[in-house]
C-alpha cells in the first residue's frame, strides 16, 4: 500500500509522488519569490547608488564645485538684497531728515519773528512797583507778580526752545557733513584704489593737509573740505609739487652719469636723453614725470 499524505486546509488524501509534486512547486514558489525579493531590493540599491556626482569648475586654477559656486551666488544675491535695502532704508531716512530740518528752519524764522515782538512789548511794559503794592495792595500785588513771572516763563521757555533747535540744527548739519564726506571718500578711493592702503592713505592726506596749510588754510577750513573733486585737485597738485622738486636731482643725476665705453649708446640711454630734452624745452610737470618714471 503506497504511503498517503493529507492537506492540512483540505483534508483530501494524497499519495507520496502528489505529494513530492506539491512541495517541488512550494520550493519553486519560493525561489521566485527571493530572486523577486532579491531583485527589488538590488534595484532600489541601484537607484541609491545613482546618485549624480558632483561637478567642479576650474577657476584660476582651483576646482570649485558647482555646489560651492550656487551657494556663493546665493549669499551674494542675498547681501545685495540686504544691502539695497538698506540703501533705501537710509535713503527714506535723509529724506525724512532733510524734511525734519526745513521744518526746524522755520520754527527759528518764526522764533525769531516772535523774540522781536516779545522784546518790544517787554521795553514798553511798565515795570510794577512791587514794594508798594505789597503794603498797600496785596490783591493787586499778587496779580502783577503772577502776571510778570507768567511773561518771564514765556521768555525763558523761547529761548530755551530757541537753543533746542538750533542745537539739532547743529547735529543735522554735522550728519549732512560726514555722510558727504564718507561719500567723498568713497568716489575718491573708487578713482585711486591703490590709496585704500593705511599707510599710503595716511602719507597722501598728511601731504595734502600741509600743503594746504602751507598755502593759509586754517585747520577748521580743511575740516569742512569734503567734496571728492575738490581733494583730487589737491592731490594733483601735491603730485606736481613733488615731480617738481625732484626735477633738479633728476638733472643731476643724469649729468654725472659716467661713460663706461665708446659704443653706440643703448636705446634706453637715447629715449631718456629725448625724454630729458624734451623736459628742457618745455619745462611742464607731465614730461617730469614721464622723465622720473623712465629713471626709477
């Protein structure tokens, strides 16, 4: 008798080869079963592993990548964003300011209007004889005393509101004066950024302030020089001053220049003999230069 195997769901008999049958196709099951299992998971490794490889940028020589030079870019953008902003905050500000103080102006026009009428009425007012309506009119004498000190705090408060204006009128006209003054320096070292240097700066403005006061200017007055044109001309004019104090040890040296052979003379020797003839003749700060600048 052929051994049976029973379905456990269904209870129907089996005989032994329906029952290897049954279980190969289990195990063949399976099997597809893990290779489908390994081939989704080998997939979605794939698709991790597909992760695209950052690009670089040769600039001057170094390899920046694209990511670096988008975060850059973005830093950029947004310190131009901030920066406008703040450039129309502070543009709405000394608008507002600028309106503050031509409001303050008038307020003084109009102190000064009221100051004179104060003073005409108080030269034709009559002074109160205080001592005698304190002993014979102590009603009245109370009157006029509140009355004068009323005027007197009047007077006082006018100017003490006077002082007060003129006073933030004062800092307004100091904040006017640094902030052209910064923008003077800004167009200054826009047209000479080589004097953004400390120690170059600090040379070029000790020699313009000197020779401004050389020239009779007090030092309030160089205080109050603020346009950015104004110190181009000085500092032209110092550069001149200096090319032309150097001219006479410049002919000198070349005077004592030495013959080291018949030769021909070299044609750097020839342009600076032109150059030097050409100074003689016309004698102006720009062929100096030129002369100086072929000799250094």
């Amino acid at each position: 008798m052929e051994d049976e195997a029973t379905i456990p769901e269904t209870g129907t008999a089996l005989d032994v080869n329906e029952a290897a049958n049954l279980i190969s196709q289990m195990n063949d099951q399976t099997d597809d079963s893990v290779e489908q299992t390994e081939a989704v998971v080998e997939e979605q490794s794939t698709e991790v592993d597909e992760t695209p490889e950052e690009q670089f940028v040769d600039i001057d020589g170094n390899q920046i990548s694209l990511t670096e030079i988008r975060n850059s870019y973005l830093r950029q953008q947004d310190y131009t964003r901030k920066t406008q902003e703040i450039a129309e905050q502070r543009k709405h500000y000394q608008e507002n300011q600028r309106d503050i103080n031509e409001l303050r102006n008038q307020a003084l026009e109009n102190l000064e209007t009221l100051k004179q009428q104060v003073s005409i009425e108080f030269r034709m007012a009559e002074v109160p004889d205080f001592d005698y309506l304190a002993e014979n009119d102590p009603g009245e004498y109370v009157r006029q005393k509140a009355l004068w000190e009323k005027r007197e705090n009047a007077v006082r408060q006018l100017y003490e509101t006077e002082m007060h204006l003129k006073q933030k009128a004062a800092e307004y006209e100091a904040e006017q004066h640094k902030a052209a003054l910064q923008e003077s320096n800004a167009r200054f070292y826009e047209k000479y950024p080589e004097l953004k240097d400390a120690a170059k700066s600090n040379e070029v403005f000790g020699d313009i302030t000197q020779y401004l006061l050389d020239t009779g200017f007090s030092e309030q007055e160089i205080r109050s020089v603020s346009d950015h044109r104004i110190i181009d001309i000085l500092y032209q004019n110092v550069k001149a001053q200096k090319a032309q104090k150097s001219i006479p040890a410049v002919v000198e040296k070349i005077n004592k220049k030495p013959v080291l052979s018949a030769k021909q003379p070299s044609q750097k020797t020839d342009f600076n003999r032109q150059n030097f003839e050409k100074f003689n003749n016309s004698r102006s700060v720009a062929d100096a230069a030129a002369l100086i600048k072929n000799l250094l």
